[in-house]
C-alpha cells in the first residue's frame, strides 16, 4: 500500500518536470499535414536584369510567397525549439538584435521573398543577439504562440517570447 502511495507521488512531482521538456521541432512541422503544397525555398530569378535591384536592400520589396499559410495549433503554448536564420527588425543602439524573425534558410525575407507565413516565427526577446552574429543559424528556444503577426517585411504564422538563443552547430560525424 505504501509503495503504490510512493510511486503515485513520485509519478505525481515528475509530471512537470516532463512538461517543461522542450520540443524540438523540425521546419516541416510547422505545416499542417493537409496543407496544400507550398513553395518553402527561394525561387529562382532567371531575369539577370533585375539581379541587381533584388539584392539591394533598398530594392523593392519582395512578393511573400504565402502570407495566410494554415498553422498547426496543436503547436500553440508548446515549449520548442527550432534552429534558423535571423532576420533583424529591432536593434539596441548596443547593437543587439532583441526583435526578429526567424526563418528556415538565409537570405530569407531580404534578398529573397518571405517564404509562407507558416515558415516564419516572429520572436522578441531580452537577451538579443549581436547584429555580427547574424550570418549564422542559431537555436532558438521559448514557448511558441499560434497567432499571425505583421511586419514591413512579412507576416509570420507563429510567435515566441525567446528563452534561449545559441548557435546552431552540426552534429559531429
């Protein structure tokens, strides 16, 4: 009788401890399984003419591929991580990026259109990442939030109040 009393707290103070495990989560889980196809890599320019005006940040700004993409809800509240590219809209005069989007490929949102809002995460945080630093992927952990959000670059499906901010490396072969 004592055990089964025993294992039911333990089973019982080990609950949030699982809750709080973050998931770590792939682009591709982002889309809902019966999405419609969409187009998530840059498409290419074959017009070279217009090669210059594309790269330059002052150059008009891109079509969005998908800006109402479906979301997966089940998502929403779900603490994650996902890996990704940041795309600055909010520097300190410290030069720390503290809001951005996060996106699946570099490039994304500035020298290519956006991709689908359901690729897109619109993430705040305190910590803030050095401008320096924003040619690499990084980790990026918080609870995610289903709820559209706009920008002047794109409109993003998801949000996060970021927790945790690292680089993202490869696995060791």
């Amino acid at each position: 009788m004592h055990r089964s009393l025993f294992a039911t707290l333990l089973f019982t103070l080990a609950l949030p401890l699982a809750a709080a495990e973050v998931r770590e989560l792939t682009w591709s889980e982002l889309i809902p399984p019966d999405a419609p196809p969409q187009v998530t890599q840059p498409t290419p320019m074959h017009d070279l003419s217009q090669l210059a005006d594309a790269l330059a940040e002052s150059g008009p700004a891109s079509q969005q591929q998908s800006p109402a993409a479906p979301v997966v809800q089940a998502l929403n509240g779900q603490a994650v991580k996902l890996p990704g590219y940041i795309v600055p809209l909010d520097v300190t005069e410290e030069g720390r990026v503290t809001e951005f989007l996060l996106v699946p490929y570099f490039g994304a949102c500035i020298h290519v259109p956006p991709p689908p809002s359901n690729q897109i995460v619109h993430v705040t945080t305190e910590l803030g990442v050095l401008m320096d630093a924003l040619y690499q992927p990084f980790w990026i952990e918080g609870p995610l939030k289903v709820e559209q959000t706009s920008s002047e670059l794109a409109e993003a499906g998801y949000q996060m109040q970021a927790e945790k901010i690292y680089a993202y490396e490869l696995p060791d072969s």
